[in-house]
C-alpha cells in the first residue's frame, strides 16, 4: 500500500485535464486484451479444479488388488483414505495468509505465477509417487497452491474488472474449477496415475507462457507509486475507452488508495473495530460455511467411491462426470444471469434446493441400509437428485462466497481479510473431508446427507435474514450499505 499518496498526483500525471473529467460515463464492452488477461488467469484454476477431485478416480485405482493400476501394490485402508482426502487441507491452512501478504510485496502477477510453477512440479511428483506419505506430501503442495489461488486470484480479478463485471467475471473463477473437475472426471478412469497426474497439469503450460504478457493489476502498480506503469495497465486493458473515460478509471483508483493513507496498517483487531468490517467479516465467514456444510465440496472428491460402494445401476465414474457437466452448466448458468438477478436471491435458492436433494438423497440411502421393497422401485432416484444437487447448488453456493469475499472489505483491509476468510474456509472444508469417511462408515451415509439437509435449510433462512444485495455496488456503497444493515447494529 502506497505511503504517500499526493492529493494533487492526478495534476502531476495529466496536467490540465484530469480532475474536469466526466464521473458518470457509459459502461462500454470488453476489450479482447482484457478477455485474453482474464482467459490465462483462470487456467490454473482448471488444475486446481482437477486436484479437487483427482481422489474421486485415483482411490478405485488405489483400492484395486492389481499392482498393474495400483502403484502402492495393496489395497488403500479406510484410514489411508482419510488422511489423503483430510490431511493436506489441514496442513495447508496458513496458505491463504502468506500467498496473500507475497501478493502485496512481489504483486499480484507474480505471485500467481509463483503459483502456477509450483501448481507444474508438484504434479509431476505425485505422478511418480509410489507410497501414501509420500502422495500425501505432494497433494498437500497441491492444496498449498490451491489454498493461495482462491484469496490471490480472486483479488487479481477484483483490481482489474470494474464494478459493472466484477460479480461476473469473479464467477468464473468457480466455473473453471468445475471444468477442472470435469476434465479430471473424464480422463481419470481411462489412464493410470502417473499419466492421470501429469495430464492435470496441461492447462498450466499456456499460463505459464502466455501470462508474461499479462498486466500487474493497475491498483497495485498505483499503491506502489508505479502511475506510468499503472496508466500503461489500464490502457492495455481498457483499450476501448477514451482518455477521459481512462482518467475517470485512474480518479476511482486514486479515491479508493486515498482511503488507506488515511489508516495505519491494520492488524487482525482492527479488522473488528467497525460495524461495517465485522459484518462483512460475518457475511464472508456464513457464506463459507455454508458453501462447505451443504456438501458440496465434501462429497465432491468422493463421488465415484461413494456411488461404486453401492453397487448401482449406473458406475460412480458415470456419475462425477454426469455431476461435473451438470456444475459447468450451472456455472455458466450463474455467469449470465447473476448480474439480472443479484448475489441474493441466487444464494436463497441454491441453499433451499440442495436441502431438499440431500433430504431425498439420504432418504434413499435409508431404504438401501434397511432393505425397503421401496429400494427396487428408486433405484433411478439417486442419480436425477444427486444432479439436481449439484445443478442448484452450482448457481448459488458453490459460484458466488469465492468471488464474494474480495468485495465485503475496505481496499486497506482486503488482503487480511480475505486471507483469513479464506483460511478458516479451509479449515471448514479439510476438517470436514477428513471426518466424513471415518462418520459415513460408523453411521450411515443416509445420517450424513440428512445433516447436510439441515445444514442447507438453516443455510437459507439466515441468508435470507443477514444477506444484502451488492449486485452494481462500488466498495463504499457497499460498506455503506453493511453500517446501516438493520442486523449490524447487534454485531
């Protein structure tokens, strides 16, 4: 953050034209450059979507008794399986605040190309893994990377879009997750390994070429004193605009930059000391939450083991492709109406409908456990339910908390916040995985959906009651709109 901020830099830099500039322009297309920069940012969010489940295919391969697929020679215990699926989360949970604290010394850019060359090796090593520690140690590299890729490149996305497409272009961070899944889902059950893993690492090797060429998001460059470099930013991204509409741009980045010179470096207290910070630190922690208790992610590096376990009629491989093409739809879905719509609405849906598909998902484990004469007759339920799931919850929990987060906070107080938002997300979520083998075996995969049932209704009426709606908002409006919430009075 900039330690000096002169109040006549705009003078400095446009003598004679800047501050007569016209504040209310016309929102304008994307420029191709700008869709190029947003293309290669997203790439390393294809792996790390495919990390997400590469358990789903390796663990059949991993439970097999052939040593021809298996490359541990013996069957995975239940424990094993635990530890792979929980552990790495776990001890990847000071990722997100020290990728974020890199992000604000070496920029953004960098840092994420740091990334995406760490994302490249430890790939490489878990294809050539040959034990459980040693798979384990390399998927928690993965989960390391992964952890700082959500807070790291969900703040490059906020710098560089504008208020009109920020809230849709942040979607398709989760969107390129779920195609990382679908292209793990695909290619797992037809390769090995070593080939599946070095597979995953395709899309990094366009980011890691291409992604030179990519700007430093213009509000650091600022923030570090860098104006030419942040003028040359906005020019290569906003090509389309006139000198004018750029200066506007560059009058935003210096009013919301003002702000931090008006604030010492805050610390983890500061980030409670109003109520507009500590409720949107609520709304980013519930969003979080309930992103992770509904299931989804869950379930979601499971699904193919969970669906084999049962024998039915359609292979659980069939399945978490089925899921993943089903989460791209309503990805995409979300991308295009989430701007007509708004944040809220979208998250009262998704909570209510995922509710009700594990309400019937558990309802029909219950019979499979008991041996209902209802079992023959629902035998098709679970797929239909277990995609509607994943439809209703891919437009609202699993699309929106991520992009989210980066727009609850003041500019000064982003990086932390976001950081620690994001770290106990990953405490949520790696805490949870590691639970759900060892409880699903001790009571029922029914008990477990039931929960996440609950989950999702209690879910959906606190979004109801707490969440604002931020679609179009600036920073400040929406900080406004947090100190004057009728909830944040109590908070």
């Amino acid at each position: 953050m900039p330690e000096d901020i002169p109040s006549n830099s705009l003078q400095n830099t446009f003598p004679d034209k800047v501050l007569s500039a016209n504040r209310t322009t016309k929102t304008k297309k994307d420029t191709k450059f700008f869709f190029f920069v947003i293309v290669l940012a997203l790439l390393p969010c294809i792996t790390g979507g495919g990390r997400m489940v590469w358990t789903s295919s390796a663990l059949i391969k991993l439970s097999s008794t052939d040593s021809n697929i298996n490359p541990l020679g013996r069957p995975i215990t239940t424990a094993e399986t635990s530890l792979m699926v929980g552990l790495p989360g776990i001890i990847a949970l000071p990722a997100a605040i020290l990728f974020a604290k890199l992000a604000d010394v070496i920029g953004r850019k960098r840092c994420m190309q740091v990334i995406g060359f760490g994302m490249l090796f430890s790939l490489i090593g878990l294809a050539f893994s040959n034990s459980v520690p040693l798979m384990i140690t390399f998927l928690t590299c993965m989960s390391y990377l992964f952890s700082a890729t959500s807070c790291v490149f969900s703040i490059y996305f906020t710098e560089i879009c504008e208020d009109h497409n920020r809230a849709k272009f942040g979607s398709l961070l989760s969107t390129c997750l779920i195609l990382g899944q679908l292209y793990s889902n695909a290619i797992g059950p037809f390769l090995g390994i070593r080939y599946y893993s070095l597979l995953l690492a395709a899309p990094l090797s366009p980011f890691l070429i291409f992604f030179f060429f990519a700007p430093e998001t213009p509000m650091y460059l600022f923030a570090k004193g860098k104006k030419d470099e942040c003028l040359q930013a906005l020019r290569k991204l906003r090509s389309n605009k006139s000198e004018s509409e750029l200066l506007n741009d560059f009058n935003k980045i210096i009013g919301n930059l003002t702000l931090v010179e008006k604030h010492e470096k805050k610390n983890i207290s500061q980030l409670f000391s109003t109520k507009e910070s500590r409720f949107g630190f609520l709304l980013g922690v519930l969003a979080m939450l309930f992103q992770t208790i509904s299931g989804g992610p869950i379930l979601i590096p499971l699904i193919a083991p969970i669906f084999n376990q049962y024998n039915l009629i359609i292979s659980g491989e069939t399945v978490a492709v089925s899921i993943s093409i089903v989460k791209v739809m309503s990805l995409f879905l979300t991308f295009m109406i989430i701007e007509r719509i708004g944040r809220r609405p979208l998250l009262i849906v998704s909570s209510a409908g995922s509710g009700i598909s594990m309400l019937l998902l558990g309802t029909f484990f219950y019979f499979l456990i008991i041996d209902s004469p209802l079992f023959d007759q629902v035998q098709w339920l679970p797929f239909p339910v277990i995609l509607f799931y994943y439809l209703v919850y891919g437009i609202g929990l699993c699309s929106i908390p991520t992009p989210m987060i980066s727009v609850l906070f003041t500019i000064e107080m982003r990086s932390m916040s976001s950081s620690l938002v994001f770290t106990i997300e990953h405490v949520l979520v790696a805490s949870c995985q590691l639970v759900y083998p060892l409880l699903a075996e001790s009571v029922g995969s029914h008990w477990c959906m039931w929960i996440f049932a609950i989950n999702c209704f209690i879910a959906s009426l606190i979004l109801y009651w707490l969440m604002p709606e931020t679609r179009g908002k600036s920073i400040d409006e929406i900080q406004h709109i947090f100190k004057n919430h009728r909830y944040s009075k109590t908070i």
